[in-house]
C-alpha cells in the first residue's frame, strides 16, 4: 500500500479590516413618503434601514409569528406599493427605491 503524504498546513493570512462600501454611506435624499418615517434631512441607505426598523418596532409592526414578516401601517403601505404585508427582504428593497 502506497504511504500517505502530509499535506503542509498553509500560514494563515492576517485578516483585513472590512471596508464599508462608500455607495451605502453616500447621503440620499428621501422621498417624500419616506420623510414621514425618517426624516427630510439626506441620510446614509444605512441610517434610513435603522430608522425604517426603528418605526416598525416602536409601532408594534412586526408580525407575531413570522418575525421575519413586516405589516404595514398608512404611512408604509406608501412606500410598499401598497402591500399590507412584505418580508425584512422585500423591504430594503422597497426602501431603495424611495432613495434619490
């Protein structure tokens, strides 16, 4: 039977510090539904997910159940295109594009 060869164990790299993306921290202006909710001042895409979080939970928005899904109120319902109900996935993406 042929021997088996150990393998020699490869230097670990340092880990480099993560940079955040500068398209996410770039200030974007709200739309005017979405003022409501965070503010007119332009804020971060990060800041604005936060503060959308922020309002969903201070009203009781989210769903007892499914934690992942979200009810809209008036002023969501807006900015959902109407949905009453989207999952934390579909949101972010509803958000963007209230962003200018």
């Amino acid at each position: 039977m042929p021997k088996k060869v150990a393998k020699k164990a490869k230097p670990a790299k340092a880990k480099a510090k993560r940079k955040p993306n500068p398209e996410f921290m770039k200030p974007m202006q709200p739309s005017e539904a979405l003022s409501k909710i965070v503010g007119s001042k332009p804020l971060p895409r990060t800041e604005v997910v936060k503060k959308v979080w922020a309002y969903i939970k201070k009203n009781g928005l989210q769903d007892k159940v499914n934690k992942r899904q979200i009810n809209a109120d008036e002023n969501l319902k807006v900015i959902f295109g109407g949905k009453k109900s989207v999952t934390m996935f579909e949101m972010t993406k509803l958000v963007n594009k209230h962003l200018k």
